[in-house]
C-alpha cells in the first residue's frame, strides 16, 4: 500500500457537488490527509500497517514538551481518500498505466481497512467516496507533504 500523506489546515472532499468528507479542524490547528493507493499483493495486514503509520507519525506541530506531534499525540482528524493513481507507471510515453492498482473490488475492503484501524486507534476519520469523481480541496500546511509505503 502506499499514501501520499499531507499536514493540512483545512481538507474537504465533494462528490457531484455535494460534501462528503471534511475536517472541522479550528483556526491554527492541524490534521491529516491520507491519499491511500493499493496494489495487488496488498492485504489487511498492510492496510493495518499504513494506518499505525500514518497515526503515530510525527509531523504535526506540538507544543514547548513535544514541538513535533503525530496525530495520536494530539487527536488530530484525518480525511482518507482512495487515490488509484498513487500506482501510475510512466516509464513508457506519456500515457500512464494503471496496471499496478488493483481493482476496486480488492481495493476498497483495503481502504475501508485502513479506515477501520485509525478508527479503532482512536481517531476521527473522514473519507471520501471509493471510485466516485471526487473534487478534493487541501490546505497543506508547511507544505508537509510525506510519501508512505507499506
């Protein structure tokens, strides 16, 4: 599995107009978004990985004790969107492949996997719409930008 993970200040994702997920997150504080991709050997036990990843990674800001936090730390929401396209191969011409994703029926159990393990952490989770056209609006913060692979 793999996530492209972003600190942001603000996180929203509409579906046909329409909010699906968003992160109420007040002024100066700070949450997570996980663009989560999955490939074809990925199972539950790599989806349960990539959520303790994404949880407990410091890369938050903290206060004068703990100046970098994870989202465990401060119980910081998280918007999970499923992002096909993290698996792109572009070795060859200008037209991707989408080869190394796996199909939506192995997909979303897995998303909805790593959904159900941050949520089981603890945390406060938003998510988008599996397989939907999605119009995703970030704030990234620092910029703080993190590819994770599991």
């Amino acid at each position: 599995m793999r996530a492209v993970l972003q600190r942001v200040s603000a996180a929203s994702v509409t579906v046909d107009g329409k909010a699906v997920g968003a992160l109420q997150l007040s002024s100066g504080a700070q949450g997570l978004v996980a663009l989560v991709g999955v490939t074809h050997d990925d199972d539950e036990s790599n989806a349960r990985a990539l959520a303790d990843k994404i949880w407990g990674l410091r890369i938050l800001d903290g206060d004068e004790d703990r100046p970098q936090a994870s989202a465990a730390d401060l119980g910081a929401p998280i918007l999970v969107v499923s992002q096909f396209t993290l698996y792109a191969d572009t070795a060859k011409g200008r037209r991707p492949s989408w080869n190394a994703a796996a199909p939506g029926p192995v997909a979303e159990p897995l998303v909805d996997a790593v959904v159900a393990a941050l949520r089981d952490a603890g945390a406060t989770v938003e998510t988008g719409r599996f397989g939907a056209h999605m119009h995703v609006d970030i704030v990234n913060d620092g910029p703080v930008t993190i590819v994770l692979d599991v």
